[in-house]
C-alpha cells in the first residue's frame, strides 16, 4: 500500500517537474590516459609498458530522462558513471557517454539517436518511457519510438540494453498494463536483454529518493547501478567476443 501511495504521489508531481526541467545530456566518458613527456635534459628513463589509451575501451552510451542524467546530483553520482567505476574497478574497463536528458521522452531520444550512433558506441543502454507514461501518451506511439530506437542500433552493429519501466495506474489498468508489458515484448521480439524494472527498489521509497520525491538520491543511484550491473557486464563481454570475432 505505502509504495502504491507513493507511485500516485509520484504521478502527480513528475509531469509538472518533467516539464519544468531544463533539457541537458551529460557525459561522463573520461579523459584519455597521457604520459607526460620527459624534459629534454633529463636522460630518458627505461622503456616501460606503453599506456593503454581508453580510446581502445568499448564505448557505452546511455540514452535516458532524468533518472540517467542523475537530476539534482553531481555528474559522477549518477548511476552510469557508477557503472563506469565499477566496471573499470571490475577489469572491464568501458567508456560512458551520458547522453541522459531531463524531461525526455522516447520521441526526443530518437531525435538523437543518430548523432549518439555516430559516436560509434559498442553499447547503446536504453532508459526511456517513463515521462511517455507519466504524461498519458499512446503506448503505441511509445512502443513505436523504441522499437525504432533499437531497430537503428541494432542495424548499426551496437548491442543494446534495453531498461523496463512501470507507471502507477492514474490512467487506469488498462494503460499500466499495456506499458509495463511493452518492455518485455520489444525485448523479445528483437532479441535484446532487457532489465524488467529500473527502479526496482527506489520507486516509492522516500528515503531513496531527494526532497521532491521523485528523484533518485546518490544511495538511490547506487541501487539503480545494483540493478542494472550484472546486465551491462553480461552485454560488454558479448560486444567485445563480437568484436574479435572472425
């Protein structure tokens, strides 16, 4: 009963913040790894290991609203550039690109696909839907817009992580049903793995959540990051067997 409170309480403020915000797409993707020249009188040291420049790493873009760009906390708290320093803690070294985007929905992150496939990602993670459902619109016009958004990546040779997403039930069962269940079937009719619930464990909970309640806190990321970790590892070892295949 308390997290369906909270979904309703969640409904009627996220429209009216969604809106209010300010568009943005941060991006996290580190700066590439430099050795610093020695000085012309300093004899040269012993050749060493050359640095492995993160140019050489898989790219990871996330293509979300305000939960990705991690709204009302610093860049590096939001859960993609989590995911950036545990996998790189983890021997699996990516770079990220947060192209998250306050108030977006799956109409405007297609507006942008091409730009954000022109950066030659290895993975594209998709986290778009939630402003489509909080505003009411046509689950088949929803559905339609990330299905192309994974049909352009796909055929662009970058893997996809596809991130579920629920909405309380303000515009009645009927609506909620047909949303949550979008997910699953986009994700099994084009063949991508698919995390059923993004905000599985934060979603109407206040302590995870800011003062507006509606915004993921830095613990709230983290557990974002929990939720999706063990998908983007599985999905990065499956883009670089790819990549080394014959």
């Amino acid at each position: 009963m308390r997290s369906k409170l909270s979904f309703l309480f969640l409904a009627i403020l996220l429209p009216v913040v969604s809106a209010c915000e300010a568009g943005r797409a941060g991006q996290t993707a580190s700066a590439e790894r430099e050795v610093a020249p020695a000085a012309a009188s300093v004899p040269a040291p012993a050749p060493r290991p050359a640095a492995v420049s993160r140019k050489a790493e898989p790219l990871v873009v996330f293509l979300g609203d305000s939960l990705t760009a991690g709204l009302g906390l610093a860049e590096d708290q939001a859960y993609p550039a989590l995911l950036e320093r545990r996998l790189d803690s983890g021997g699996k070294p990516v770079r990220v690109i947060n192209a998250g985007v306050s108030g977006d929905t799956t109409a405007g992150g297609l507006a942008r696909l091409d730009w954000l496939l022109g950066q030659k990602p290895a993975v594209l993670v998709v986290g778009l839907g939630a402003n489509d459902g909080l505003r009411g619109l046509p689950v088949e016009e929803t559905e339609k817009n990330l299905r192309e958004i994974v049909r352009r990546a796909k055929a662009a040779g970058v893997h996809v992580l596809l991130l579920g997403m629920r909405i309380p039930p303000n515009y009645g069962p009927d609506y909620t049903r047909q949303f949550e269940a979008m997910y699953p079937e986009i994700a099994e009719d084009l063949d991508v793995p698919l995390v059923p619930f993004l905000l599985e464990g934060v979603g109407g909970e206040a302590e995870m959540n800011q003062a507006d309640g509606i915004h993921p806190t830095a613990g709230g990321q983290e557990v974002l990051a929990d939720n999706v970790e063990s998908y983007l590892v599985e999905i990065v070892n499956s883009a670089a067997t790819a990549a080394v295949a014959p």
